[in-house]
C-alpha cells in the first residue's frame, strides 16, 4: 500500500502526462477525465487505497494499491466562460499519481 | 400494416454480450442459472432501497450524521446489502445543491438505485452536467437560485454517489415508510426534488 502524500485541505494539480492525441501512449485506460487534467484544486477527502485502474485494465493486480482522493476545483477555473454562481464547485476522484503539487 | 416485424440485426455490443456469455458458459466458468440469477437480482433492486435509507436520515439525525461519515457502513446498518459499494453521501441544504454523473462511463449506485436511467448514461448529459449543470438542471426542470451552491460529483473511479435531499415540508411527523414515497429516483441522483406531500395524500 502507498501512503498518502496528500492531506484535506492541500492545494493539488492535476498532471497533464497523457495529453489527447498520444492514443498508443501507455496507460491506456485512465480514469483522470481530460477535462480536469492541468486543473488545480483542493482535496476534499482521501477516500482509501484502491488497485490502479490502469493495471487493472492491462489484467494486472493493480497493486500496491493507490491512495485515492476526491479533488474539489472550482467551477469557474475550470471553464473560463462558466455560466452560474462563482461558488459553484465540482468534486472529482483522482488518484495519487495523477497528482502533484501546484 | 406493413408487411414487416421489428427485426433489427444485433449490436456490435449484443453481439460481443452474447459471445462472451455463450463462452463463460461452455468453458464451465458459470452457468445459465447464475447468469439468470444474476439479471434477476439486478432487475429487483430499484430505487426503493436508497428511498429506505434517505427516509431513515430524515427521521434519525443520528443515522444521518453516521450516513455521512461512512455511507457503506449506514446502508449495511439497515440490511442492505452492498457488496464492493463504496458510498458517499451527499446533502443537499438550503445553501448547496448536490448532482451526480459519470463523464468517463456510466458509474451508478446501482445497489441503491437500480438499473440507471438511459439518459444517464448519455453522451448529452455525461458531458453536459459538468460545463454546465445549472442548464441542465432546467431541462430537468430544476431552476436553482445563483444564490445556492451546485456541487457537481463526477463519479470517476471507486466511490459511488447518493444525494440526500432535502426533507419536504409538511412531512412533519411522518413515518419513515411514508416519508420513503416521496422520495423519487431522480432526487437521489440530484436533478429533481423528493415530491410534495400533497401528491401522495
């Protein structure tokens, strides 16, 4: 099991590595939405140590497991042309190395 | 009438389904009665368990606070069984407004809530709800005030989301089973609001 780098509260980024396009570049299953990639937010909450969903894909173990989070970004960073409340937010899980600090 | 049936060649998807199954089935890996069980068992779960436990909360502060420290455990406390489900549970108060999706895939608290609406799992809505939920919400009928907060979960690896509502007014004193009949699908996933006592009286 890895141990969590990364506390409630913390300031994170998340990593640009897999940039659309790079279709053969390995992982081929992420699940860091593109959307978020660059974006930076807080952590909300660790939400445990999970398999890496990446291995898991290639019918590997995913192990050691991952420490998991649930990111909070704010909407209008996320989107400049963000249409609502500027308090608006939006919570995504994202996993340990896909993380770093901003 | 026309002089034709409604025969359509199978899906790419219903094919590979299919396939795999057929396979799983003649290498000894499970049989046709699992594999029936196992639609059956999925068919049966339906919206009225999550309805259980957000009634449960409406009527026990203490049950809600366990809720939403640890929303597997709480589901565990009232029977439910939810194997691998790691819930989070999100509430709704007069200044937040929560709504779940899954932009990657269609990920769904499907021990809770069933089988998930179509439009769920649609492109239009998955990429949608995050850029732009507020408009979204309107076409579901749900104008929520600038003044309230939206809070969009995407729901994109291990946990699984449920919205706790807001209990309607004029349920005081209700029981928890009535209480439950109010509470619709749709609120749980945060694009509606539990109905209005008046409906069911």
């Amino acid at each position: 099991m890895i141990p969590a780098k990364f506390k409630t509260g913390d300031r994170v980024k998340v990593s640009k590595a897999y940039p659309v396009g790079h279709v053969r570049t390995p992982p081929e299953h992420v699940r860091t939405p593109y959307y978020i990639r660059g974006q930076v937010g807080e952590v909300e909450r660790l939400c445990g140590n999970f398999p890496n969903p990446e291995k898991l894909a290639e019918m590997l173990s995913g192990l050691p497991a991952l420490p998991l989070y649930r990111v909070r970004f704010r909407q209008n960073e996320v989107w400049p042309d963000y249409r609502g409340s500027d308090s608006d937010l939006l919570e995504v899980e994202i996993f340990q190395h896909w993380l770093e600090k901003p | 009438m026309k002089d034709q049936g409604n025969y359509r060649p199978l899906s790419y998807f219903q094919l590979m389904e299919i396939s795999l199954r057929e396979l799983l089935v003649e290498k000894g890996i499970v049989t046709d009665a699992q594999v029936d069980a196992e639609v059956e068992d999925m068919r049966r779960r339906g919206p009225e368990r999550g309805a259980r436990v957000v009634a449960k909360a409406w009527t026990d502060p203490d049950y809600k606070k366990r809720l939403l420290s640890n929303g597997t455990v709480a589901c565990e406390e009232l029977g439910l069984d939810i194997p691998a489900l790691k819930l989070v549970v999100v509430e709704n108060t007069p200044e937040v407004h929560n709504a779940i999706v899954c932009t990657l895939c269609s990920c769904y608290p499907r021990m809770l809530l069933g089988i998930p609406p179509d439009w769920y799992k649609s492109r239009n809505y998955r990429s949608r709800m995050v850029r732009e939920p507020r408009a979204v919400l309107a076409e579901f009928g749900l104008v929520i005030g600038k003044e309230i907060q939206v809070r969009v979960h995407d729901s994109t690896a291990d946990m699984r989301y449920l919205v706790l509502p807001m209990r309607p007014r004029g349920t005081e004193g209700w029981s928890e089973d009535r209480l439950a009949g109010l509470v619709t699908r749709d609120s749980m996933i945060g694009v509606a609001l539990p109905d209005s006592p008046g409906k069911t009286a």
